[in-house]
C-alpha cells in the first residue's frame, strides 16, 4: 500500500531541499573555494603563514633564481552587509582582484592576505575591528611585515615589489617603509587618503586606522605608481588629492575607462612591464589570461 505525503508536507520537504541545494552550491561556489580555483589556475600554492599577532591566509609561487618577490595585498572584501549597517562575519573579497593579476604574473609571488580573511577568518585573534575600524591599523601593517619578511627570507628573495588594490594599495603604502627590502610600491586605485573617504561616503571614521596622509612622505627615490581610475566612484581621484599632491606627476597613471575594479588585469602586463624596467627582475612572458 502507497502511502501519500500529504499536500504541505511535500511542499515543506520540497522547499528543504532547494534549500539544501543551495547551500551546496553556496559552499562550492563561496569566496574561499573561488580564491582556491584561481590560485590552482595560476599556479600558486596555498600556505598560512604566521605573522606578529594573527595568522595570514596566502597563496604562493617561488621561482628558482628569482630575487625579486612580487607581493600582492587584497582590498577590504566585504567588511559590512545590509548597506553597512552589519558588520559581516567573513570579510573576504568575493572579487579579488589582486589574486586575478597575481595568477597571471609569472615569477616569484605571494598574495598575502589580511588578518582575518580566507582560511584565516578562523584565527582566535579575530574580531570585527581588525576589518572595520582597525582595517589599517599599526598591528594590521606590522603582522604582514613579520609574515612577508619571513617568507622573503625563507626563500632568499632579496627585493619585494609591493602591488596592493583598494584597501591593499593603502597598507602597500604604510608597508614599504617598515618591510625591509622593498624596491618599488604600485597603489591600484588605492584609498591613500580614509580620512576623506569615509568623509566623502558618510561611513564610519576608521578611528584605529594609520591614514597614509599622516604618515611620512615616501622616499622620492623609491620607484611608486598610482593608478587611477576614471570612472573609479569607490576612491575617486578627488577622495586622494591630499596624498597626490605629495606625489611627482609621472607617478600618476590614469586610465579613464576603468572603475574601481574591472578591468585592471587588461592593463596590468604594461604596467608590470614598466616597473620591471625600473626595478628589475623577471621578463613578463605571455601567459594565458586568468578570469
């Protein structure tokens, strides 16, 4: 004898396994599992590096008789949800643009991440202000430092170029003067300047953050690039003017055509290129374009 599920049962059991699947798919699909097929695509091993105060998710590649290590900083993620009104639990960035270059940059290279994001996201040292209010803060910068400097001199890479997007580009800048050996600094739409960003936006003051504006000016004779973005509304040319200003004008890079975050991998193999030239190290080969 057939036994039938009554009517709201099966709607109920139905609804369950959508749900279900979904949240398969979500696991599968998620900002962790798609940094780990990018990484796998370009070749880059997937580490947790220790640094002073928190553990650091990273995915790396070292080439024999390289010196030059090419690290790349992540922007802030998703720090908050629900138009900023909720901190969110895991800051990770769903786009990141800064390991679709490094998948695509031949050499010695490690994408160093944030306290806080990827597998890190994990680390007892964990909590809201490391990805909010104290995103740039002095402990952020010196526990990236202590894992950098630890990976570099593991595998005796003399010279860093740091390359950072968003957020990153404005902890590459507090970084290259307390990481030893770095030969070059490239801001990709970087928020040089929280202060007026958030003040600009009307977000919260970033009140446990080191603001690049108050920081010394960077040697003149460090190599730097600062891209700009023309139709860049998440850290506009305007919202950095403070920090440009100190800044020689053939250091300035503007493209018109890009925003905030697409499509700088079209242009990264010239603008790699070029810093190469200045810096030296490895060529950059054609290689196939990671999406």
């Amino acid at each position: 004898m057939t036994r039938q599920v009554p009517a709201g049962r099966g709607r109920l059991s139905r609804t369950l396994a959508v749900a279900a699947a979904l949240l398969a798919i979500s696991a599968c699909s998620g900002p962790l599992p798609r940094a780990q097929r990018l990484a796998k695509q370009g070749e880059l091993q997937e580490l947790m590096l220790p640094g002073s105060g928190f553990q650091h998710s990273a995915y790396a590649r070292v080439t024999d008789g390289d010196s030059l290590l090419v690290l790349f900083i992540e922007g802030d993620g998703s720090p908050w949800v629900k138009r900023g009104l909720v901190v969110a639990n895991d800051p990770t960035p769903h786009k990141p643009v800064m390991l679709q270059l490094a998948a695509r940059t031949p050499g010695s290279v490690l994408y160093l991440g944030r306290p806080c994001y990827f597998a890190a996201r994990s680390d007892p040292a964990c909590e809201p202000r490391w990805w909010t209010s104290a995103r740039y803060a002095l402990p952020v910068v010196t526990s990236l430092a202590s894992a950098a400097e630890r990976f570099r001199n593991e595998h005796h890479l003399a010279r860093v170029l740091l390359v950072g997007h968003s957020g990153g580009g404005t902890l590459a800048v507090l970084l290259a003067r307390r990481l030893p050996g770095v030969v070059g600094v490239i801001s990709i739409a970087g928020n040089l300047d929280p202060e007026e960003w958030t003040r600009q936006h009307g977000y919260l003051p970033l009140t446990e953050s080191v603001d690049p504006v108050s920081d010394p000016p960077l040697d003149p004779k460090l190599p730097q690039w600062y891209l700009l973005g023309g139709q860049d509304t998440v850290v506009s040319e305007a919202m950095a003017q403070r920090y440009l200003a100190r800044v020689p004008a053939p250091r300035i890079l503007r493209y018109p055509d890009l925003d905030h975050s697409c499509c700088w991998q079209r242009v990264w193999p010239e603008v790699y290129a070029r810093a190469l030239a200045e810096v030296g190290g490895q060529g950059m080969p054609d290689r196939p374009s990671v999406p």
